[in-house]
C-alpha cells in the first residue's frame, strides 16, 4: 500500500531521543508531489564535524552523500539571508577555490533530468576570471554534465563571461545573466529524447535553450551528481547553495511536469526571498 506525507501548517513534528528533526517546507511538499523526484539535498540538514567538513544524507532517500576531494575539511554550513548554506571557502581574493565536493549516491545523474536549487553566486567570484562548479555530473571519474556552473566576469570566452550556464560541458551549453538577487532559483533540464538543454534563473516560464549538436554518453548506473567540484579549485570558491531537488526525466517534456515544475519554483521563490 502506497504511503502518503502530510504537511500540516505551523505543525512541527517531534524527533525520537538523539535523532534530528524532519521539518517539511513548502517548496519539500510541491517536491514530493512530483513521482520523478530522484534527491533531495539540503545544507539545513546537514551537520558540521568537529574536524572541518560536514555530513548528510539525502532527504528523500536516506543513503549518505559522500565529501569528496583534498579539501572536504573546508566544507561548512553558514546562514545566508536566513537560509542555511554549503560553503566550502573561505578563499584568497574570490580565486583560491577547494577543491572539494559532496557526492550524491551512485546512479544519481540519468539520461534526462531536471534539477532545481538555490545558488548564491558572491561578488567576488563574479569579478574573477575562472569559473565556479555548482552541480557537475560526473561518470567512470570523469566529468560529462555541467549542470550548472557559472563564469565570472572576466572570463578569457566573451559569450560565457557574467554566466550561469547548464550543458553537456565542452560541446553544447546554454547560458543566461547573473541575477542580482542574494540567492538565485535555477532550473537546469536535459530532454535526452529531443536533446534540448533548458535553463532558466528564478523564472520557470521562458528558457533559454539549445539543441546538443554531440550525443553524449548514456549514463552508467554508477554515474553520480556532485556540489562543487573534486578535481581541482573550480569549485565553489566563495559561492554557496542551498537546496537542492533533482529528478530523473525532463519535466518539460510534459505538460504537467511544466505545471509541477512551475509550483516548484514559485515556492522556492517564496521560501528563499526572492520577489
């Protein structure tokens, strides 16, 4: 039998003796609604070790999110207008990123996916000259999606300077402006049936898209999503994130995955301030 959450307003729910609270926001409810809905990463769920670094799980499924890279002891949890995040910094100057990332369990990137999250993108990384890695796909150790990274102003390539992009990271990518806005709701979708790239940034009614001109890989099922990036410093440097909701189809391949995906964003909105 099919069990059912229910999110009763103002109620809080208690926690056994030594275990954490499961509080359930809005943007969690709308989520859960969704039957493609694979992870869900949250740095409010997460807890700060002793010795630098952090640890979690994903909330929907349980099965431990794995820190990753030379620099894990830098990740933290901080508060960023009211809302916690993960931030693996600090770094010199908006340059010296970590190298550092925290791995979501095995089969998490699929052929097609939507993933929606809250992004911080700081000043001092928009004024650089690299790149910054917020949610990379990667298979066999190497990196095959970039699902969303972003490009500050600097950068040596003229069309991704001042970017949030989403692609298959050296041969098809998408890109749109930075918002202005302390956090930012990204949408990154990948249709592996028409091979169309959508993105869109705290708006889930126009996209910016591309059509892939290279097919890429089929996933394996060890394939994984990481935050921030473990090969080198073009991690997160000083930026953060939030949550995280990812999902294993386009949810513009349809009507009612757009309508879901709507509700989505318009909460996430709402929870994160964001007018």
């Amino acid at each position: 039998m099919a069990g059912q959450l229910i999110r009763l307003p103002g109620v809080t729910a208690a926690a056994a003796a030594g275990a954490p609270r499961i509080i359930m926001t809005a943007p969690d409810a709308v989520a859960a609604k969704v039957a493609s809905l694979k992870h869900v990463v949250s740095a409010r769920s997460m807890t700060a070790l002793s010795g630098g670094g952090v640890t979690g799980r994903c909330r929907l499924t349980g099965k431990l999110l794995v820190p990753m890279g030379v620099d894990v002891a830098r990740w933290q949890i901080l508060t960023l207008g009211g809302k916690a995040a993960l931030y693996s910094g600090p770094a010199a100057s908006g340059g010296q990123g970590a190298a550092a990332s925290i791995a979501l369990p095995p089969g998490s990137l699929t052929q097609s996916y939507t993933a929606v999250g809250a992004f911080a993108w700081d000043a001092a990384d928009r004024a650089g000259n690299y790149l910054t890695n917020f949610v990379v796909g990667f298979d066999a150790g190497a990196p095959t999606r970039r699902l969303f990274r972003a490009y500050g102003q600097q950068y040596a390539t003229v069309e991704a300077r001042n970017s949030l992009a989403t692609g298959s990271g050296e041969f098809t990518s998408v890109y749109e402006a930075i918002p202005l806005t302390e956090w930012g709701i990204f949408v990154a979708d990948y249709n592996n049936d028409t091979r169309v790239i959508s993105l869109s940034i705290n708006d889930a009614d126009s996209f910016t898209q591309r059509t892939e001109t290279v097919a890429t890989p089929t996933p394996s099922a060890d394939a994984y999503l990481e935050l921030g990036y473990h090969n080198s410093v073009n991690a997160l440097r000083n930026s953060k994130i939030g949550d995280l909701y990812t999902f294993s189809e386009s949810l513009l391949s349809t009507e009612l995955g757009a309508a879901q995906l709507r509700e989505l964003v318009a909460e996430m909105k709402t929870y994160y301030g964001i007018a």
